[in-house]
C-alpha cells in the first residue's frame, strides 16, 4: 500500500510539473513585430495589442510619422522601432512578425520573415506575380513556422457558417456566382498610400490589391479554383488622374471553374451614390435556389417561396483573424487562411488581371505555378 500511495503521489507530482510546464509554454507572450506602420498596418496593430498574450517587441516603416504613431499605439510595451526590416529579423527575441507594407514587397519580406525563423502574418496579396507566389510557396513550404494571409474574411463566423451550408448542399449543386465591388468615388489622391497604389507594378492593380478578398470568398464558395478566366477594363473615367496612373478604374471578368462553376465578376469606381445596384455582394446559384453571402439567406427557387436564414450577418474586425493566427501558433491549428488559400486567391486575381490586359483568355496552367 505504501509503494502504491508513493507511486502514486509521485505519478500525481509529476503530471502537475508538466501541467505547470505547460501551462507556462503556452502562457508566454507571443513577441510580435510589424513591418509596414501605414494605414493598414495601424489599424492592425491596435487588434495586437487588443490580444492577450502578446507583447509588441519592434516595429518598422520608413516614414518617420507613421512610426512614430505606432509606437504611440504600442507605447505600453516599449518596443524599438526601425527603419530598415532585416535589423528588425535579426533579432532572436521575436516570434512573430505581421508584414503590411505594399503589395510589391509582400513577398521579399515574407519570404525574408519565414526564412529568420518567425511565424507570418501577411497581409493580402500573397504576392503580385506568379514568379513571386511560386518563391513564397517553396519557402513557406520549407518552413515549419505559421504563415496565414490576411484575408480576414475567412474568420467571419456568419461566413463561415453560411459557406459550410452551401457545402452541404443547401442550394443544391453549385453552377454560378455573380459578384461584384462597386464603389461611387476612386481612392483618395492625396493619401499616404497614393504613391503605390495607382503604381500597377507596385500593387498589382486593383484586381489584385483589392479584389482578391471578394474572389477569394467566391473561390471559398465554390470550394474549387479557376481553370480560365476573360475580361474587359482599363482606366475608363478617371484617366491620368492622379498623374501617372497605371491601375484600373473598371473592369468585367468571366471566369470558369474546374469544376465547372462560372462566375461573373466586375469592380468600378465610378457607381453613383444612390445609384441602384452599387456596393459589394456575391451570390451563389444552386439548382435548387441561390445564396446571398450578404444576407446569409438562401432563397429557394419557385414562386412564392419563403427565404432561409443560414446565418446572421454582423459587423466584424480584423479581431478574429488575428487570434486566430496567435492561436495557430501556440496550439498547432491550422491558420483560417494558410499558405495556400492565399497563393490560390492571389493567383486568381493575377489571372484575370491577365485576361484583360492580354484579352485572350487565360488558363489556369499558363500561369505556372503548383498550389
């Protein structure tokens, strides 16, 4: 009885060591960085530093006012700022880096992130060329660290339950959606982002710096990825304005899925205020009826026929994205945006980017890239 109970006390101490060792793993903060203090980045960085857990160790950004204002956000941790990135990864004190830079140097600095040893949260696109997603695709591929793409769409929760029920078959088999991005007014000319954002080469046109989050959820919808794609655009109202200009203000895509779903897509900046029809939606067409992504409602085909609430929409922020990728770090999930819905997402993008400038039709192999 007395080897029993001492077996036992020493079996219950050793259980409580290694809960304790646990609990103090998986306790420490997560020592996070951030690579690009702009717009975006600033407003990702107040949902950092929202999180628990998390210590905001260095941050980096080449504009002395955007810098300046993050470390106001991330004063209570102190951390130390800078303006060159790879001083930034050299450091063996940081876990995590977030890059929210432009769309151009996604890929270098990711790649660069991954490559020290550090989990990734990138924003969207995944990259701008497909030379480039081919490089971040072997190198994230090679890495045991997280990477997650910021389409923070892919953690809304109404989303995420109004899209399991298309996949069950809620409007039965899935033939086509229609989407669209509609804006009244271009983006500012004056903001701090105009210096690469109406640069094509800089963020891969709208199409990709954009839209991808909406084709993105259309590729979720249909739980498949383009075989081809065609389109029509250019900078249609707003030419030369700002000066220099080489993104587009419209275009229409028509892309065709490998498993056979079509999808008709068109993005403008030049939609009326109170003009019907304008805004963001995505509907999905089933044989047996259609889902509206924006009311989360699936109406049935047939007169007289009631709509279905799949889910209740609700305004959401970046909030849950990002627990999300802290949590695929300290537990091993699986990010709600990895490396390859991101590198799919942007590829779909580029390909009907592609489509219009080319106006051929552009298929999916042409692209050259294995996801």
């Amino acid at each position: 009885m007395e080897r029993r109970t001492l077996l036992k006390n020493a079996a219950a101490a050793s259980l409580g060591a290694f809960s304790r060792a646990a609990l103090g793993q998986n306790t420490e903060p997560v020592r996070t960085a951030m690579i690009g203090t702009g717009n975006r980045g600033g407003w990702v960085l107040k949902e950092i530093m929202r999180q628990p857990g998390v210590k905001v160790t260095a941050l980096c950004d080449i504009k002395p006012d955007r810098l300046d204002a993050a470390a106001s956000t991330a004063a209570r941790d102190n951390p130390k700022t800078y303006t060159d990135y790879r001083k930034l990864l050299e450091r063996k004190d940081i876990d995590a880096v977030f890059v929210d830079t432009p769309c151009d140097l996604h890929v270098e600095m990711a790649t660069a992130a991954l490559q020290a040893g550090k989990h990734v949260y990138c924003e969207k696109p995944a990259g701008i060329t497909p030379e480039s997603i081919a490089t971040l695709l072997k190198v994230g591929r090679a890495s045991d660290r997280v990477f997650q793409i910021g389409q923070q769409m892919r953690s809304f929760s109404f989303l995420r339950e109004a899209i399991q029920k298309i996949h069950e078959g809620v409007a039965g088999d899935v033939v086509m959606v229609k989407a669209q991005r509609h804006a009244s007014w271009d983006l500012d000319h004056t903001s701090s982002s105009s210096d690469w954002f109406f640069n094509a080469k800089r963020s891969g046109d709208v199409i990709v710096e954009m839209a991808v989050h909406n084709l993105d959820l259309c590729n979720w919808a249909i739980n498949s990825r383009p075989q081809r794609a065609s389109g029509v655009g250019g900078t249609l109202v707003w030419k030369n304005d700002p000066p220099g200009r080489t993104n587009m203000d419209g275009y229409a895509l028509d892309y065709e899925y490998a498993n056979g779903v079509k999808l008709a897509f068109t993005q403008v900046f030049f939609h009326p205020s109170g003009l019907p029809g304008g805004g963001q939606f995505t509907n999905v067409y089933g044989t047996k009826g259609a889902v509206s992504l924006d009311t989360c409602k699936f109406y049935p085909l047939g007169k007289g026929a009631e709509p279905v609430v799949l889910s209740q929409p609700q305004k959401e922020s970046d909030a849950p994205h990002v627990a999300a990728f802290f949590e695929a770090i300290r537990t091993g999930s699986k990010p709600p945006a990895d490396l390859t819905i991101g590198a799919t997402a942007a590829l779909t993008a580029i390909m009907g980017r592609q489509a219009i400038y080319t106006g051929k039709m552009v298929t999916w192999g042409e692209l050259g890239v294995t996801v």
